[in-house]
C-alpha cells in the first residue's frame, strides 16, 4: 500500500504560511543549496504529488517551463523535469480534469477517492504544502508521515500546521537533519494499533 506522507516547512511555533497572501505568505521560509538538495533526493523516491487548488495552481505557474528559463538554477532544471513527469492529484471542487494533463482531480468522496489511491500501483504520495489539503487529509486520518522543515523563526499567526484533527494521534520519529541555516527536518510516522 501507498503513504501518503506530509511534506511541509513550519514555523517554530507552528505555522504554514504567514497571514499574507500569495508567496508572500511563505517568504520566511529558510532556503538554501543543501536544503534544495536534500528535498530534491527525498523527492525522487516519489512518482506522485498531492496539492490544495492553491498550491497547485502556484506550482503550475512556475514548475512546468522553470528549466527553460536562461538563468535556471540547477535545482529548477531538476525539479521541473520531475514535476513534468510526476502525476498530481489535486483536492479541489472547482477544477477540471481536463485543462492539467497527469493530473487526477478529487472533488468529493476524499475518504474513499484517497484509499482507493493508496491501493494502486506507484510510489509513495507527497504532500506538498497545501495547508488546506494536508487540513482535510488529518480529518480524515489519511496521512502515514510527516517530513516538517522546521524553520528557526516565531511567527505569532497565520496558518496552523495541525487542525482538524479528531483524536490524539501518535507519532514515531524516524529521522532529523538540522541544516546550516538552522532549519530542522524531523520524520515522522503514524503509528497505526
């Protein structure tokens, strides 16, 4: 069976995204070379993205033509060959299949369209950011681990990390990295009775 495995940068105190909208939402996230080479390892375990609409239509605004661009870093010539090929699956009740190729839109039924999902053939589903959809997928119990980029900054409001969630839910952790810049990266599993 598939996980589904929570991929996300937080604030020490918790948060997604800060309460501006849009990118700017998410420019104190700590970024740096080894940081986008550790995720982009990470990365290719994986043949399938998870996105909110938000995140999504973000990601396609860059990912698709990012390695075309005469200045590209070699972090977005990677990455953009892997968004290319990677399939998205996308929580949304206003887009359409039709206008995003490899990509699967689940409007309603999320329980069963997710396990349904997981029982098929490929690797591991990332969720990337997404707040919203990480947010459903918790109430629903659907997520097997959490990668958290734990960002050395305090930002007071915004986006909470954990909402929705129902019962007290155990955790294993299975790894941690700390980068240079301070950012920490714990692995969690789900433990599951």
């Amino acid at each position: 069976m598939r996980k589904i495995v929570s991929f996300v940068h937080m604030s020490l105190d918790g948060f997604v995204a800060s309460t501006a909208k849009g990118p700017a939402g998410l420019s104190w996230i700590s970024i740096s070379a080894d940081l986008f080479e550790y995720v982009e390892q990470r990365i290719h375990r994986t043949d399938t993205a998870l996105y909110g609409r938000t995140t999504f239509e973000m990601m396609e605004s860059y990912w698709p033509t990012a390695a075309d661009k005469p200045d590209a870093s070699p972090h977005d010539r990677e990455h953009s060959r892997w968004y290319k090929s990677a399939r998205k699956v996308v929580l949304s009740k206003t887009l359409s299949e039709q206008n995003h190729v490899n990509t699967k839109i689940i409007s309603s039924n999320l329980s069963d369209e997710i396990k349904e999902l997981k029982q098929s053939s490929g690797n591991e589903i990332l969720v990337f950011g997404s707040p919203s959809a990480t947010h459903a997928l918790m109430a629903e119990n659907l997520i097997d681990e959490y990668w958290l980029f734990v960002n050395p900054i305090l930002l007071g409001q915004g986006i909470p990390l954990f909402n929705n969630i129902k019962d007290k839910t155990a955790l294993k952790l299975m790894s941690s990295k700390i980068f240079p810049s301070g950012v920490a990266c714990l692995q969690y599993e789900v433990k599951r009775d």
